[in-house]
C-alpha cells in the first residue's frame, strides 16, 4: 500500500468553513472559525480567517464548504472547494 508521505507527494491540507461572499467569478470567501484558549485568563475565545477559494459551481452564501490547498492560482487565491457540506447550492 503506498501513502502520500511514502511515494514524496505532499499531504493538501483541508478547513471547513462557511461561505460570506459569492460576488466574484470562480471565486467564493469562506470564514473558517477555530476556537484558541487564551494565555492569560484559560477561556476559548473564537478566532476566523478569510479564504478565498477556487470554485465553478455557484454557491449561495451561508452554505458549509470543505477547502483544500492547491497551488496560487492568483494574488489572493490558493484553495479550491473541495465539497459542499451542508447549505443550499443555487
């Protein structure tokens, strides 16, 4: 059985996260949201990131996205939607 570490392919890393804007072409923004403990006080608090991804499809804001890592297609751009998991897909 190969893996992708054995055969020198590297892993594509994958976040989920929720879909804020659809207004450009081929292109939607996805919020990913972690949660991180603070240092000081022990509390999570809940940090979010802005991607932009890669897409074909039309994908209506509000929907459940999984992103993957690929290669800089542009300036900003260097993830391709994967999958839709939840939400409606006009």
């Amino acid at each position: 059985m190969t893996t992708p570490e054995s055969t020198g392919a590297r892993v594509k890393r994958t976040l989920t996260g929720r879909v804020v804007s659809n207004k450009m072409q081929k292109t939607v923004t996805v919020l990913v949201e972690r949660k991180v403990k603070h240092p000081v006080y022990g509390k999570y608090v809940l940090r979010s990131t802005r991607f932009h991804a890669h897409t074909d499809a039309q994908i209506s804001e509000g929907a459940t996205v999984e992103i993957q890592e690929s290669r800089p297609i542009s300036r900003t751009k260097a993830w391709v939607v994967s999958r839709v998991v939840s939400g409606a897909q006009a």
